[in-house]
C-alpha cells in the first residue's frame, strides 16, 4: 500500500499473505536468454527504430516529441509506466508528456493510480479550490512515493493552464481504490444526493455505511477480523445496488453520485479480503486491475477526455510479469474495453536511484540505487542502442529489434518493495511504445 488513498504494485496486504523467495538483485549475474544466443545482436535494429528523447524536463522544446505524437495517433487513453516508484525522471517525463499532448493534441485529464477520492479532491484544487499545491499533495499523496516536488509541479502547471486557458480545462483523476482523508466525509457525496432526490432511502443508505464510516485509517481497519470487515463491505455493495435501481440513469448528478458509491464499494470489497489465503490475495489484485480500468473506461466515456494514465509498467502493459499475483492487468482490461483506443507506453532504465521500501513495507520511502544492468537484461541491450535517451514503437520496429522484443528477459520492475526479484518481460507484447533512460535519481522531497 502506497498510502492512505491507494493500493501499492506490490501492496502491504500482498506481502501480509505472500513470502518472499530467493531474489535476483539488479546488477547481479543474469543468464543469457537463448534468444539472445540464437539470433544476431539486436542493437543496430534498434537503432533504426530509436527516436531521440532530447529531455525529460517539462518546459523544453517539444520537436523531439513529434514522432511519440504521430505514435500515439488518435488513441483516446495513454497508458504512461514507471519502471520505479520515486524516480524524478519518469515524473517529469510525465508532465513533459502531458502537456505536449495538452497543448498538441488535445488531451484534458491526467489520471494517476492514487485513490478516486484524492484524485476529486486533487482536481478540485486543479480548477481553482483553495489552498496551495504542496499542502495538497501533502493531504492527498501524503505517505506516497509521489508526495514530491515533481507532483506539485506538474499540479501548479495544471492550475495555471487552466486560469491562462479557461476553454481548455485540464483535470486530475484518482481511478484506484482509495481511503478518504481525516475530516473528509467522502460518505456525503452519496448521502447528500440521496437526501436530495431519495429522501426516503436515506436511512438506509445511513445504516449501509455505518460500518465503513470513517474510513480514513485502512491499517487500523486491516486490524479488524475478516468476518468483521465483510459485512460492512456486503453493506456498500448493497448500498450501490439500491441506488442504481433508482430513476436517474443518464443525469450527470445521479451517473457522478452512483461512481461516488461504486468507489466506496470496491474499497469496501478490497478491504475485506482473507490476506492470509494466496487465493483471494490473487483474485483481490485481479479485481482491482480490472476497476482500475474501468474507472478509467467510466471517466473517459462520461467526460469523453482524451487521457494521460500513469501508473507502473506492471499495471500499464498488456502481459503480467507476476501471473501468480497478478493474472491478468489493467491494461489488458483496458485494451479488452477501448481496443485500440488505448496505447501502452512501457519505460526501463539503466542505471541510478529511486525510492522504496524495504520489504516490511512500513516506514518511509527510502533511497536505493543501482548500478548498470547485467549482460542477459533487456535493459543491457537498451543501453547500447543510443547515447541520448530515446523512444522507439515496439509495433513497427524492424523485424531483427521485433523478434528480440519478442522474448521475456530479467527486467527492473521496481515497485513498493526492495530488493525484489527481476521479472522476465517480453518488452514487445508488453507495450506498443517504449521509452528508455540511461540514468535516473530519486525524486526531490517537499521543502
């Protein structure tokens, strides 16, 4: 778990069920794959697909990002990975990105993997709501590897695009499970529509919730027996069924009030999960890639914003790089729901820090650093291809790079937990673009 709003790539509820095996730290030896002994070395075909990545700092000539734009072509929903948690350049290749696609193509909403209720608020403070961007990523990504400079930058950007450009509003998304915040009563934005328009249901949407309210301290409520805390979520699954018998399909008030209780319900369910039976830990992260994207699908459908989704590479990507936790991912659902609507952008890198946990997972997030990838990496044969940074379309690449994109190879996926083991990921069934980086750093902590 993330933080107080989000489930983590690799959650504190999937370490309470799962135990850790023998790892492979990046920078140790890894085996040639026999793809790579078989065929002839796929460098010189990558570089005729390579594209220069002049910068990952927002604010820097845009020409470079001309061919990800031809790329990316009409896709309504980007998928944008990390292959780190707490890396500065894949935050600030991310607000490069977005507000290319803003001011270039059109896009309206950047989505995140934190909680739906922090994103509401987040957006809130996007359109012009009080206070200043760091006490808002204080409150909403508090606890969070994205409680960092890189955010308040790229939300102080979006609030001023909106005051310089009022016809082309920008807006925040949280599409994850989430827990409300202290002295938030997301609860209301269900009750207050229901005492308005249902005034008769009221009642019974007030006894439904009363076992999850307030829901702003997800580990006390872990604390709580299983049985103790699959009532309340059978309770908000009720509560979601009744308002969605009522009239009102299609209004925009009743559609925003009924996500509003569906969030609540798949908190509720994620949080009533058995964490020491592997089983329903697996079909718990199933069920919240799945969410995920259809509340990505919802908010895209409702609004009809073109959408920046940023997320991991695990949860971006078409292939699961952990099949026994996690069997099927968010962008295989969302592939499966937008067709080719939806384009995944996956990222590696070569060497340089980040920001994790170690595997209690509690505590701060904290510095670790790598140095360059073993020969049998994918990220070893990357970092030959180009000098500059660079980008390339695994769909279109010559035949020799797409046959070597072809074959799952030690990967760094690198998530709220470290050391961890390198996963074996086909770079070219897993993204339709990638992005590669020589060198990261951590991310720059609020001052």
């Amino acid at each position: 778990m993330t933080d107080g709003t989000a489930m983590g790539r690799r959650s504190l509820l999937v370490a309470a069920a799962v135990t850790a095996g023998a790892l492979l730290t990046p920078g140790s030896a890894a085996a040639a794959t026999p793809g790579d002994q078989a065929g002839q070395d796929p460098v010189h075909a990558l570089a005729r697909a390579a594209h220069p990545l002049r910068s990952t700092e927002p604010g820097s000539d845009t020409a470079d990002l001309r061919p990800l734009g031809a790329m990316i072509g009409s896709a309504a929903v980007v998928g944008l990975g990390e292959a780190t948690h707490g890396s500065h350049e894949f935050f600030a290749l991310k607000e490069r990105v977005f507000r290319y696609l803003v001011e270039e193509k059109g896009f309206t909403t950047f989505a995140l993997e934190i909680g739906w209720p922090a994103g509401l608020r987040i957006d809130e403070y996007v359109q012009g709501g009080r206070g200043d961007a760091r006490q808002v990523v204080r409150a909403e990504l508090g606890g969070s590897p994205f409680e960092r400079t890189e955010f308040v930058h790229l939300i102080e950007w979006m609030r001023d695009h909106n005051r310089r450009d009022p016809g082309h509003r920008v807006h925040f998304m949280g599409n994850d499970i989430g827990f409300p915040k202290v002295g938030d009563d997301f609860f209301a934005r269900v009750t207050d529509c229901v005492a308005r328009r249902f005034p008769r249901l009221l009642p019974r949407f007030t006894d439904l919730y009363a076992g999850l309210r307030p829901l702003d301290d997800g580990y006390a409520y872990l604390a709580r027996p299983v049985a103790q805390r699959q009532r309340p979520a059978a309770d908000a699954q009720q509560a979601l069924d009744l308002l969605q018998a009522q009239p009102g399909a299609g209004d925009e008030e009743f559609e925003w009030t009924l996500q509003h209780a569906r969030s609540i319900a798949q908190t509720a369910a994620a949080l009533a999960t058995d964490f020491a039976d592997p089983k329903s830990v697996t079909a718990m992260e199933l069920d919240r890639d799945r969410l995920m994207a259809a509340n990505t699908v919802w908010w895209q459908r409702r609004t009809g914003h073109r959408m920046l989704l940023s997320a991991h590479d695990g949860h971006v990507g078409y292939v699961t790089d952990e099949p026994g936790t996690y069997p099927k991912v968010q962008g295989a659902f969302l592939r499966e729901a937008l067709g080719t609507s939806y384009l995944a952008i996956g990222t590696t890198f070569g060497q340089g820090s980040f920001l994790s946990q170690d595997q209690s997972l509690v505590g701060p997030w904290k510095k670790f650093t790598v140095g360059a990838a073993a020969p049998g990496s994918n990220e070893h044969t990357l970092d030959r291809v180009s000098r500059p940074d660079f980008y390339l379309d695994t769909r279109t690449a010559p035949p020799a790079a797409r046959a070597w994109l072809e074959v799952p190879r030690p990967t760094r996926h690198i998530g709220t937990d470290y050391p961890c083991p390198l996963d074996d990921v086909a770079l070219g069934p897993s993204y339709d673009l990638l992005v590669h980086l020589h060198h990261v750093r951590e991310a720059a902590p609020l001052r």
